[in-house]
C-alpha cells in the first residue's frame, strides 16, 4: 500500500511539474477561462482541450527543436548508419528463420498427405 501512495504521490508532483513547464497560458487566465465556460453552462472541458492542445503543439516543436539540433551531429549519424546495417541484419536473419520455418512446415504436411493418400489407397 505504501508503494501505491509513493507512486501516486510522485506522479502528482510530476504532473503538476510538467503542467507548470509547458503551460501556455498562466494559471491565473486558465481559471477565468474555465470559470467563464463554466457559467455559460459548458462543463470546461473545452476550455481544457484547448490547453492541452497548446501545450501539444509547445512540446513537439521543442521536441522536433532537440531532434534537428542532435540528427545533425556526428554521432547521431553514426549511430543512424550502425542501426541500419543492425536492421538489415536482423532482416535477413529473419527472412532465413521464417523461411526455414515454412519450409519444415511444408514438408511435415506434404508427408502427412502422402501417408494419409498411402492409407486411403490400401
């Protein structure tokens, strides 16, 4: 029990940390734009689509940011180039496994249909 009220606790301050980083807006106007929906008879929801839709597009341009700046070092390019050649590997690996696979299978049942034919015509 005290592993899940840990866990709950630190995913509270996690989120609320991550909230006040990437929020697009201040708490303050975020409250009145809730409570502004909130009296037209709307549930806030929207008011709280919006944000996470802000804070959304916030975190991927900052994400594609990091990205374009690490792709264009040395290592990055590296590591790209060793991770093709791992995946091609692995393909081919792959490709004689299955084939190999398909092939036993293939003949276990061509010999199950030929004891089966040897059967019927006794």
């Amino acid at each position: 029990m005290f592993k899940t009220l840990k866990s709950i606790l630190a995913g509270i301050v996690a989120g609320t940390a991550v909230g006040i980083l990437f929020a697009p807006k201040k708490g303050k106007d975020l409250r009145k734009n809730l409570k502004a929906e909130i009296n037209k008879g709307g549930t806030g929801l929207s008011t709280v689509k919006e944000t996470f839709t802000e804070m959304g597009k916030d975190i991927g341009g900052t994400c594609k940011e990091c990205y374009d700046d690490v792709s264009k070092t040395e290592e990055f390019k590296k590591g790209k180039e060793k991770f093709k050649q791992y995946a091609n590997t692995a393909k081919k690996e792959l490709g004689k496994v299955i084939k190999k696979n398909v092939s036993k299978k293939t003949l276990n049942k061509a010999k199950k249909t030929l004891e089966e034919v040897k059967r019927k015509l006794k």
